[in-house]
C-alpha cells in the first residue's frame, strides 16, 4: 500500500514540468526567429512597384521620394516612400545598380569609420549627429540653396566631400578625402538608411532637427 503523497512534493511531476516548458519555449523562439527574419527581410523591386510595405525595402527605394510621417496608430514617425523622384538625375536604377551603389557606399562609411562619430541604425558614436535618418534632415534645403545645388543628394555630396568647408553645428566634420563617386554611394546608402522602419527611432528625430512637420 503506497502512501498518497500531494502531486507538488512529487519530483517527476516538477521533472516532467521543466522539460514541457523547456520543450514549448524552444519551440515559441524558433518561431519568433523565422518571424523576425521574415520582418526583417529585404523587400524587392517588384514590392516597391506594388506598393507593399517592407521594413527594410529594396535598395531601389533610391528611385522613390521618401518623406517621415507621424503615424497616431504607432505613436511615432515612420518613413513613408512616395512617387518616383530622380537619384542624381535618374529614377530607373535597376535593383542591381542600386545594389552596387549602396554597397560602394556602405565600403566607403566602413573606410572612413564614420561609427567613430555618428550613430547608424543604433551602432556608433554620439560626438556627431545620428545618420539613420540623416537623408530626412530638413537642414538639406538650407545646405541645396548655400551650395548651390538643385537636389538634396547634390548638397549632401558635396558636404560629404567638404564638410569643413560647410559646417553646420559648432562641432566640425574633418575633411575625410571622399571622392565625388564615394559620396553618390553614401549618399545612397544613407538614403536607403532611411527608408528602413526602425519603430521611430532615433527618438523624437523630427523634433531634435528642428521639426519636419510645417517647415
Ligand atoms: C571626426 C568625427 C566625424 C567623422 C569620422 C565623420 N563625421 Fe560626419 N559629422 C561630424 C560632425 C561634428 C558633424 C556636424 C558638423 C556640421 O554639420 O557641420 C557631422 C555631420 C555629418 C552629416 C550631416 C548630418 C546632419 O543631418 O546634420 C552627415 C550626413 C555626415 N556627417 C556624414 C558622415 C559620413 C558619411 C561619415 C563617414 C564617411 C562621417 N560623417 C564621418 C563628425 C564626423
């Protein structure tokens, strides 16, 4: 005659209890991976032309306008991509193309470590002004009419290339010896950058710049 003893002093029962939590949580992170990978996965050409919504859309987003708008649902800002709008006077780079000027860029930040300074999609420095949105700034148009130039990536290339010679801030960016086909792909990948739905950070970006929304 077995004594009967209360399941909770029953040590199988705490065994058996570990292993399906172990066993269900196992399974809710294996899940999660694939969604996030899903989430994060980047967009096509053919999604941009379709007007489906990527977090991270194709690298020939470069040929849309970008702007960033308040979404009350969300409670922040998200980059919201228009119409075509031409990328130093073109708006049909092929996702290849596209690709290939993102990733001239992308060498060149790596070259000249701009982390060291900045800040890009979180990682980096704050000695300088956060990038992640950088191609939203509204400071663009000012810099479009002081050099001269008809489009926001002509004035951010050529700030890109003599940033000493165009500061903005009390703080100076050094000269870095970017050349003109470097700073058309920074120019590129800071665009692409900040089409990317980074659930609105930087915080308060629209408000720290000086506010987007009634320039
Ligand atoms: C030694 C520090 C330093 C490094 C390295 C540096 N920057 Fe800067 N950058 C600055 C400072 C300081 C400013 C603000 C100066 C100004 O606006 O006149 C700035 C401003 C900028 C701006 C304008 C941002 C805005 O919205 O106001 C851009 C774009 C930029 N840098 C891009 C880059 C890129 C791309 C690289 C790498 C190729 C880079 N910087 C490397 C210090 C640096």
């Amino acid at each position: 005659m077995s004594k009967k003893v209360s399941v909770w002093t029953d040590i199988r029962f705490w065994q058996r209890s570990a292993a399906w939590v172990t066993g269900f949580a196992a399974m809710l992170l294996i899940w999660l991976t694939f969604d996030s990978m899903g989430q994060i996965a980047m967009g096509t050409d053919n999604d941009l032309q379709n007007g489906v919504t990527k977090r991270v859309p194709s690298p020939s987003v470069i040929n849309y306008k970008i702007t960033y708008e308040m979404s009350d649902k969300r409670g922040h800002e998200v980059p919201v991509i228009g119409g075509k709008e031409t990328f130093f006077g073109r708006d049909d780079y092929s996702e290849e193309e596209a690709r290939a000027l993102l990733n001239l860029g992308k060498l060149g930040v790596q070259a000249k470590n701009c982390m060291n300074c900045h800040t890009l999609l979180g990682n980096g420095a704050y000695y300088a002004p956060d990038l992640t949105k950088a191609w939203l700034d509204p400071m663009w148009d000012g810099y479009m009419a002081r050099l001269g130039k008809d489009t926001k990536e002509e004035a951010m290339a050529e700030f890109l290339q003599f940033p000493s010679e165009n500061p903005s801030h009390g703080r100076m960016m050094p000269n870095l010896g970017i050349t003109a086909e470097e700073a058309k792909g920074i120019v590129a990948f800071l665009k692409h950058m900040s089409s990317i739905d980074t659930n609105g950070f930087p915080r308060n970006f629209s408000k720290m710049q000086g506010a987007i929304h009634g320039k």
